[in-house]
C-alpha cells in the first residue's frame, strides 16, 4: 500500500472490564486498533468478542479500564465528562442496528436532532436535515414518522442523522442486521457514497459477510483483541497519498 | 431541544392524556375538598361575620362558639357600657324557636333578637322587603334558604304569616343571610319580640355587641373588657376563628376532609409521579440515542423539567377549570351557598402538583443522567 494513512482513531492496548473480583469480565484486552480518514473500516467478529464495546468505548461512552484512545490525536479519555460530551456533539455520528429514531418526530424531525443539541435553530436544523435525507433519497418521506417507514427508510433517516452535523467519525453498530440482503446492500451504498469522504473515518461494526465487498479495511477481532486486519483498497485521495496503511 | 422534549411527550398520546388526567383530577379533588372543608368551617361563623355594625363581641367567659351560649345577666350590657373606650354597646339574643307555617310545616331556626331601639346587627343584605320594618309588630325577617325550606316551590312573598313557638309572626323582609353550619332558617327580629318567641327565662341576653370608640383599638377594648367584666371579649375575626377551631377539634369534619385530601395527594403523587417515572424509563433509549449524540446532562435535565411541567401546568389548568366550574354551579344552590373556590385552596394545590411533578422529575431525572448512553448500541 503506497498511500499514507492519517489517523482518526487510534486504540493502544485498549482494555475494558466489566464487574469485579470473581464476577470480572475482561472485554477488552489490549486492543490496537486503527482507523483512516477516508476509509470505510469495518470491525468484524463473533458475537461476544467486544465489538460494540469497542466502538462504545472509541465514541466516549464507556471508559476503558486501560490502555489509550486517540480520536484525531486527541486522548479523549483526558477530557473531562462535559468535555467529551462536546467532543462527541461536535465530532461523531452514530448509526444504530434499531436505528433509534425518536418515534415521535418526523424524518426531517430526527435528522437534524445532532443540530439542535448543537443549538442551531429548529427551521435551519430541519432545513439543513431534509437536504440531507434528498441526498439519500428520502424526499418523499420527509414529514413522515418512524413507524411508517420501513426498516430501509429507516436507516436511512438515522444516515442522515449521522451525516447532518458532518463529523468527523462515523460509527455504524450493525447497520445492515435487521434488513434483508437488498436493502442492506442499499444501504451500504449510501454509506460509502456519502459517508466516506477524505476528512473523514467510519467504521461499521457488522457480522454480515455479504457487505464485506464495501470495506477498505477489514478489522477481526476475537475473544477482546484484534486478531488479524486486512486493507483492501488503498487510500487514494490526494491528502493521504504516500504512506503504509496499517494496522497495529 | 425543547421542541424535541415536547414532541417526545405528546408523541404517545394515550400517555400524554393519562397524565393530564391524573393530574387534573388530583387537582380537581385537592381544590375541591380543601375548598369546602374550608366553607363549611367559616359557615361556624356566618352569624358572626353578617353583624358589620359591632366589632366586638362579649359573651360569658366559658363560651367558646357561637351556638354555646349562656345567658348574660342584664346588668352585664351596663357593666360592659361602662368600660373606657366603649362608643356604644347593645344587646343580642340568640335562639332556636320552631318555625311553623299555617299549612304544617316546621322546622327549628336560628332566631337572632336585634336591639329594639338601634337594630344592631339587622341583615344588611336584603332580596325582599326591609329590615327597617323589624320594628313592626311581630315582625321578623327569615333568610332565602330558609324561606324555601318553610314554603317550598312558592314565590318570594312578604306578610306571610308564621309561628315561632306558637307565637305568630309576620315576614315583613328575606334576606341573603349567609348560610349557617346546620340548614335551619335565620330569623332577625327584635329583642323583645325574640325572647317572647322563645319563652321567658330568668336572664335571656346572649350577647353584647361593643363598637369601639373613634381610634381604640378592638383587640385592646377587649382585654379592658374582659378585665373589667370578667365576660369573654373577642373581636368579631377572633370569635369566629373560636367558632372554627372548635369544630376542627370537637368534630369529625377535619379528620373526614383530611383522610380525602391525603388520599387525594397521595394518588396524585404516587399515580401521576409513578406514571410520568414510567413514561421517562419507557422512553430510556430515545434518552439514550440524544445523550450519545451530545447533549449534555443540564440539557436533559431542563427537558424533562419541560416535559414535568408541561403536563403538570396542563394538567393543573383543567382541574381547576372543573373545580371552578363544580363551585360556580354548585354556588347557585341554595344548600351550597357560599362554599367557593378559594385562592388559598388553588395556591395551596398549586404547590403540591409542583411538589408532585419535582418529585417525578427526580425519580425520573436519576434513571436518565445514571443511563450509560452505550444502551443505543444494545440490540
């Protein structure tokens, strides 16, 4: 691989646990693990091996019990809990397996959620969301509740919400499991067409092998590490040429 | 955020509704029950707040409301008259004759015996004829309720002749007495006239009714009084307070009307808490998704303070709106006449239902600031 890799994300011997004394869990132990900028980065994996726990310590919702996150060379694990709350605001969209869309607002509505709780004012917020879901395709489904969406349109509405604020990681918990084949492959394609951009990582936590053909790189992991990684294209954009992509 | 935090709330209407109910009956009830337990003790003093001529009322030092009296001997009025700082002091009778109509129908009454010569303590309010004709032969005045109850169904009408322990009498005016504690018609006549109605006894003076001289104070003429007469001076608010306080401690009223108000906070607190708690803990995800995004703790604190309060100003709102609306119909009738929606009653509910939706608020707030917002990644 001839491009140079700028990290987003960067674990060294990550741990977590869980319960203490007999009852302790090791989930992490001693994960390294890296993510690029303009890569699509899967984590693949048996269930139970520490994916999500992975992705949840990485976004600054669990604390580890050791070892170091860097997020865009900054140890969020430094910041206080407002800080990294802020951080989280400004910085990082999530796409979740149940999408967790707020059953009560509209597509537009739960789109620009990450702006209002950045303070941008409702019209704005939802103007900016609905050209956000255009670009998905949702266009027809703009003023329409969760509950008459399909699973599909679902997901994509929690895209959009993931990608309104533009952040700068993307983490995606099994976006395509409760889709079927088509749809998840749909959905796929909107994530690297849209997602992926040079400023920019995402990493999508999945079990399904069918989607595996999107990933720049391949992350397995294996009873809390990572056990084997793999770059499947190189990184070609013009900020990030010259340089090993790799895995730690 | 805050129109999110309202969305979320009004988004499960079944919820949304359940919770205004709740609160808007606890208020109902609160408002409701304190507002006529409160009516119903200032009823104990009716008699006492409708005589706007005297401040002062002397009575013999043992009374301790107004339906317990014991005469006074007639050289007490010259004794109290006596006393330094007195402009004038008269003579109340009060008793409780049989009144009779011609065609049978009876019923006891309160029969007050107005000074002959001032008519101190005549009711001022009148619906019908004039008190100024008390000074008539056998000439009383009987309040609007109790006209109804002697002469049920029939128009107001003046010169109907009645008897009062046999003695006849004629209505020469219906007044808009205030309503007393037991549904017995208010008669006013005069003194004379009222002891006649009742049957002479040894000593028949009731009450002295004292209005102060030009600049001393009621309160201070009544320690003089007191201390001159050895009689029981009050004021007419300290007299009617006596009335109020005795009923709360020798009758069942408060602790009946104290078992409903606790049992109506209670299930406010427990049904409206419990539910809005349940309504916060169902909706744990969606708070968890929002805290996952960014928003801070004080960000979610001021939501659900938004959603708490919401339907607690709702909720209160329409129950007080039924409350106001059960007193103004019942107002009209004549047995629930004066019982009223008081402000205190409404502050006082006002105060619990915050005191209810903080509480839930709390209980509510604990679950979603403790929630890890990893939940969201949770299948």
């Amino acid at each position: 691989m001839s491009a140079k890799m700028i990290p987003a994300v960067q674990c060294r011997d990550l741990r977590k646990d869980f319960g203490e004394g007999t009852t302790q869990v090791q989930v992490l132990r001693g994960v390294n693990f890296d993510a690029a900028q303009g890569q699509l980065t899967f984590l693949v994996g048996p269930s139970g091996c520490g994916k999500t726990t992975l992705v949840s310590v990485i976004a600054g919702l669990l604390d580890s019990s050791g070892g170091e996150v860097e997020l865009f060379n900054q140890n969020v694990e430094q910041f206080s809990a407002r800080e990294r709350i802020l951080f989280r605001r400004k910085n990082l969209g999530f796409v979740y397996q149940q999408y967790n869309l707020l059953p009560a607002l509209t597509s537009a509505e739960n789109a620009a959620v990450p702006l209002l709780a950045a303070g941008v004012r409702r019209r704005a917020a939802v103007d900016q969301a609905k050209a956000v879901l255009v670009k998905l395709g949702m266009e027809e489904r703009l003023d329409t509740l969760p509950s008459k969406l399909s699973g599909g349109q679902q997901q994509r509405v929690a895209l959009a919400r993931a990608l309104v604020h533009e952040p700068r990681l993307i983490l995606c918990d099994e976006p395509t499991a409760a889709l079927d084949h088509a749809t998840g492959e749909a959905v796929m394609d909107l994530l690297a067409g849209n997602a992926v951009h040079p400023d920019r990582a995402v990493i999508v936590v999945t079990h399904d092998t069918r989607v595996f053909h999107y990933a720049d790189a391949i992350a397995h992991m294996d009873d809390g590490r990572i056990v084997k990684t793999e770059s499947r294209r190189p990184i070609t954009t013009p900020e990030v040429l010259d340089g090993v992509a790799t895995f730690a | 955020m805050n129109f999110v935090a309202l969305k979320m709330l009004t988004g499960d209407r079944a919820k949304y509704l359940g919770l205004i109910f709740t609160i808007a009956f606890c208020t109902f009830l609160l408002q409701n029950q304190t507002s006529i337990f409160s009516g119903i003790l200032k009823r104990t003093g009716s008699q006492i707040a409708d005589v706007s001529d005297a401040e002062i009322w002397v009575m013999d030092a043992k009374t301790e409301y107004f339906e317990q009296t014991k005469a006074l001997k007639d050289t007490d009025l010259t004794r109290v008259r006596g006393v330094d700082g007195v402009e004038w002091a008269v003579k109340l009778f009060k008793g409780s004759p049989v009144a009779r109509t011609l065609d049978g129908k009876f019923a006891v009454s309160f029969c007050l015996g107005l000074d002959d010569a001032t008519l101190t303590g005549a009711p001022r309010k009148m619906l019908l004829g004039s008190w100024e004709r008390l000074r008539e032969p056998d000439a009383v005045v009987i309040d609007h309720a109790g006209y109804v109850l002697l002469f049920p169904g029939e128009p107001l009408q003046l010169d109907r002749t009645i008897e009062l322990n046999d003695h006849k009498a004629n209505i020469v005016g219906i007044s808009d007495a205030s309503a007393p504690f037991v549904s017995w018609p208010v008669m006013h006549t005069r003194y004379s006239q009222a002891v006649n109605f009742v049957g002479r006894e040894r000593t028949q003076l009731s009450y002295v009714l004292v209005r102060p001289q030009l600049g001393i104070d009621a309160r201070e003429l009544c320690r003089r009084i007191e201390a001159q007469t050895g009689l029981r001076a009050r004021t007419s608010g300290q007299f009617r307070w006596d009335c109020i306080r005795y009923y709360l401690k020798n009758t069942g009223i408060p602790v009946n009307f104290g078992i409903t108000i606790a049992i109506a906070l209670i299930v406010g607190i427990v049904v409206a808490g419990q539910t809005f708690y349940l309504f916060t803990v169902e909706n744990l995800k969606q708070f968890g998704a929002i805290k996952a995004i960014g928003v801070t703790h004080w960000r979610l604190i001021g939501m659900i303070l938004l959603q708490a309060f919401t339907v607690g100003i709702i909720g209160f709102s329409i129950g007080t709106g039924m409350a106001a609306e059960f007193f103004n119909f019942f107002g009209q009738k004549l047995a629930t006449r004066g019982i009223i929606l008081m402000w205190q009653s409404v502050a006082l509910t006002g105060g619990c239902m915050v005191l209810v939706m903080v509480l839930a608020s709390i209980l509510s707030l604990r679950r979603v600031l403790v929630l890890e917002p990893a939940i969201v990644f949770r299948g």
